[in-house]
C-alpha cells in the first residue's frame, strides 16, 4: 500500500514537471503545454496546448480551451487555503492506472484550486479498496 501511494505520488510530481506551464498575454489566463492525454473535470483531452482562465461570472470555475478551440473543458474548482507564491501558474496531474487527471490549478497569486475527482475515479477507487480487503480477508482465512 505506501508503495502505490508512493508510486502515485512520484507520478503526480513527474506530471507537475513534465506539463509546462506559462505565462499567456493576459494576466488571469496562462497558456499549458501537456504532453500527455488528461481528464479535466468530466471531459477527456488530448495532449497539446492550451489556455487557462477562470470564468468570467464564475472564479471558482475554469476554461480550458485548447488552442484550436476544438477542444474545451469547463471544471468546476473548490478554493484551497494556500497562497500560490511563484511567478509562474501551478498545474499539478493525478495519475490513476493509465490516466492522468488535474487535479490542482494555481495562478500566481492566487489560492490554489482544488479540481473534484470525477466520480467514476472515485467509485473506482472504493471499488479497489473493497476488492483489497476481500482478498486480504480471503488470503488469512485459507
């Protein structure tokens, strides 16, 4: 068990790294570059750049439209109590199996925001600890 916590956190790290945040032109908007396939909010995006702001009649909420415009997702974002600091905005991924999902958004500046796990990662995720404890239970009964 802290080995897949450890693995998970390792990967969320390297995810951090490898998409490189910037500044865009405007102040409340930054421009991401990830080179990986990600899950922001329900909506699954492909590897590529895109622009970040927050909603104009909503802060808490998040556009992220790729710089095409064919590809958007709008996320839903829960405030968290800590100062982003840097210069530089702060994208931070999860990585589930195969998938990685954002997980935390940070302008300069500002508070960092939370972005809600989709359900179906959540159900997958009880769904996993239940089997756990069925086959733990399982293994010292026989």
């Amino acid at each position: 068990m802290k080995r897949q916590i450890f693995g998970i956190v390792m990967a969320a790290g390297i995810a951090v790294l490898i998409a490189a945040p910037s500044f865009a032109q405007a102040t409340d908007q930054a421009i991401l570059r990830v080179p990986f396939q990600f899950v922001a909010g329900n909506t699954v995006l492909p590897a590529g750049t895109y622009t970040v702001r927050a909603g104009e009649s909503d802060p808490a909420v998040l556009w992220i439209v790729s710089t095409n415009g064919r590809r958007v997702s709008i996320v839903a974002t829960n405030f968290g109590g800590r100062l982003n600091a840097r210069s530089r905005p702060l994208f931070q991924f999860r990585k589930y199996g195969d998938a990685y999902l954002l997980a935390q958004v940070a302008m300069p500046g500002e508070s960092v925001r939370q972005v809600p796990l989709p359900e179906n990662v959540v159900e997958q995720d009880l769904v996993k600890v239940a089997r756990l404890r069925y086959e733990a239970r399982f293994a010292s009964n026989g």
